[in-house]
C-alpha cells in the first residue's frame, strides 16, 4: 500500500543546485558533465555532450539556478519546435499558444482556448517520453476528453505510448523532483 509506493520513490539529491558541488546535469534522458568556466556573464550551453556554465564570481546560487532554467526550457523549445510540425496535419488548428513550466502532477493539458501547457521537466527524461506527452496533448484538439476515439487517435500518432507512459509512471516523480532541486528559487 502507501509504504510499498513511498518505497518505490526514486532518491533525490534534495540539495539545491550550486556553483561547483554538482558535477553532472540530466538532458533529455542523459547525464551530461558540467565544465564550469569563469565567464563575464552567467550563461549555461551545451557544446556536443558537455554542458558548459560560464560564471561570473559574483553571480549567487540562485541566479545560477534560474540561468539553468532558461538553458532547460531554450532545450524543451528547440524540442517543441523539431516535433511539432509533423504532428500538425490532420489537427483541426495549431494550438494558439505553448508554455512550459514545472507542473506538480500533470505532464501537460489543453485548455479550453486550445492553449496547450507542458511539464519542463519532460526536458530531463528520455525524448521519446517528452514527444508523446506533446503528441497525447495535440489529440485533445481532435477529442477533449480520454475516450476511446482519443485513444485511437493516440495510438495511431504514437504507437508506443504505452511504454512512455509506463516510463513517466516510473521515473516522472524523480524529474519532476530533480527539475525542482536544479531550478529552486
């Protein structure tokens, strides 16, 4: 029962993210390792499989955090931006806006004016996860409910969303935990 759940919970740092003490950032499914530089500005990339943070000596903790949280939702949108085009035919319209931000349950939603809101924290784990939370929110524009005409129309986007669910199931509770301890304020 509720203890069997707790004990399935992944074990996170809960530790905020700081300058020098984390060696690693997760993207998209991957550990990549920090190179920290001195820099003029604050300013998170990625160059090839490393994540480069340039840092100015007087930048807090906390303003690094939230340069972290720009870095990881420039990614999610380059994501967005790769996927969504090939999913648009056959939608009655594009959705009229898109946000990204932590969300403490869902993965995304549609609202009632077609704006479509997705969990960052999508950005940290696997990418196939992260397309088909989009693609199963893009459905709700053809059926705005969990019917089974929905869940045709899921499958026949994304055959294997059974598996991302399960991943979600599995790991979703420790990104959503990790994008809170990498961008806490």
């Amino acid at each position: 029962p509720i203890a069997e759940q707790l004990a399935k919970r992944p074990r996170i740092a809960s530790e905020p993210f700081t300058h020098g003490r984390d060696q690693e950032l997760p993207l998209r499914g991957q550990a990549h390792r920090i190179d920290w530089r001195e820099g003029r500005f604050l300013k998170v990339e990625r160059e090839g499989e490393t994540i480069v943070i340039a840092r100015p000596e007087r930048a807090s903790d906390r303003q690094l955090r939230a340069a972290l949280k720009e870095f990881y939702l420039q990614q999610a949108r380059t994501d967005i931006g790769a996927w969504l085009p090939k999913y648009l035919p056959g939608l009655p319209s594009a959705p009229a806006n898109l946000r990204l931000r932590a969300l403490s349950s869902l993965w995304g939603s549609l609202s009632a004016s077609d704006g479509l809101l997705l969990d960052l924290s999508l950005v940290l784990g696997r990418p196939s996860a992260f397309e088909y939370v989009l693609v199963h929110e893009l459905c709700h524009l053809l059926h705005r409910n969990h019917s089974r005409r929905f869940w045709r129309e899921v499958e026949q986007r994304w055959p294997g969303w059974r598996e991302e669910r399960d991943y979600l199931h599995g790991e979703g509770l420790g990104l959503k935990s990790e994008l809170r301890r990498l961008t806490a304020k």
